[in-house]
C-alpha cells in the first residue's frame, strides 16, 4: 500500500494557519476543526512548518500567560516529517516511530499535497487486517469462490 492510496479516502482539504495569526487562533480551529494539527503556510501546496496541541503545550510551558498571543510562527515545529506520495506505508510508520509523531507531511516533488495521520495509519492497517480475517475465514470454511 502506498500514500496516495490512503490520501484517497481522506478529504482532500489541508487544514492550515499562517505565520502571523496566534496560538489562541490555531487552538480556536483545533476545537471548531476537532484536530490537534494544522500546516502553518502562506498558500496552498507550500509549508512553512506545523503546529500541534504538544506546540502550544511546550509554549505555554516556555512562556506562560505570553503564549496564547504569540505568533504561531514562533512556536511552529520547522523540522518537519515529510514522505512522497509514492512511499509505502512502512515508511510512514518508520518515520512516526522514529520521529515521534503523529502526522507525516505528504509532499509529490516540492507540492505539499496531504497529511497522513496516526490514526489514518491504524485505520488502514485495521481495514487490512479484517480483510485478510474475512478472506481466511472463508477459506477455511470453503466459501468465496466462484
């Protein structure tokens, strides 16, 4: 399996702020939004960096009652974790586990084109698994051929 096939089934939208809105902005469109991740860009298909729910933690950790009002470009994560959209999903995994974190940024040349999640991640390797349980099962009790 690879990326593109799991960008498939996702909306195509990228959530993202800019550089110059605050952290209380991206906090206000992780609750309205129900995520914990945007991409920080100033348009589409490019990236500047990122910010999670862990960002605003460590900010406020770093700059107490200043950081709400921050700009989001100075708490942002720049080293971000990218893959192709041509990789397989064992090297998403792999740059999840060794990163430590839950999204991958998908990028086709320089084109941001996605985010894959953990949860995209689980979700896909679930179907998966059920998928070959079903297949089993139905080889064993002789059913499914036509």
């Amino acid at each position: 399996m690879i990326v593109c096939d799991i960008l498939k089934g996702k909306a195509p939208e990228i959530i993202s702020v800019t550089p110059d809105q605050t952290m209380v902005e991206a906090l206000r469109l992780f609750r309205d939004s129900n995520i914990g991740f945007v991409v920080v860009s100033r348009s589409p298909g490019d990236y500047q960096g990122t910010v999670s729910e862990r960002d605003c933690c460590n900010a406020i950790a770093d700059y107490g009652s200043e950081a709400p009002m921050m700009r989001v470009a100075d708490i942002m994560n720049r080293d971000v974790a990218t893959c192709s959209i041509r990789d397989g999903l064992p090297l998403v995994m792999a740059i999840m586990t060794m990163r430590r974190t839950r999204h991958v940024l998908i990028m086709d040349g320089e084109i941001l084109v996605g985010v894959i999640s953990i949860g995209d991640v689980v979700k896909h390797r679930l179907e998966e698994s059920l998928h070959t349980e079903q297949v089993l099962h139905d080889y064993i009790a002789g059913t499914g051929y036509h």
